[in-house]
C-alpha cells in the first residue's frame, strides 16, 4: 500500500490546497482531493507529482510512503 503525505507536507508548509493549485497548476478539485487524508488516491502521473515536488521543494519519498501489506501465500 502507498501512503500519500500531502497533507502533512501543506500543514508543515503553511499551504491551502487553494494554494497549491495556483502553485503547481493542478484544477482546484484536484488540489483539495489529493490533500484530503481522508480520501484515498488513485492514479496520479509522474507530471503531478513532478509539480507537486516542484512547487512544495520536496522530494517524492516525502510525499509517498510505501507500507507493505500481508499476502495471503497461494497454493502450490
């Protein structure tokens, strides 16, 4: 599973998702969806997350966390 730290980037940063969209050029619904903790995330492409890093001076790992998850072992 991915985790997407935006929103704690924003709150350390000072940043409305408002802002973000006037900051990086993503669409303001698209600007408040991906900064809502509590929704989760689809797809996103490696432009939007280059304008993300960009516009927030972070790098990717900041933004995303990988977590892995249990599998269930299938049956030889």
């Amino acid at each position: 599973m991915i985790r997407f730290h935006l929103s704690t980037v924003l709150k350390r940063k000072g940043w409305t998702p408002y802002r973000l969209s006037r900051e990086t050029g993503l669409t303001v619904p698209t600007a408040y969806r991906l900064a809502d903790p509590r929704l989760k995330f689809g797809r996103f492409t490696a432009d939007t997350l280059d304008r993300l890093c960009a516009a927030l001076d972070v790098q990717p790992g900041e933004l995303l966390e990988f977590v892995p998850t249990r599998r269930r072992k299938r049956p030889r």
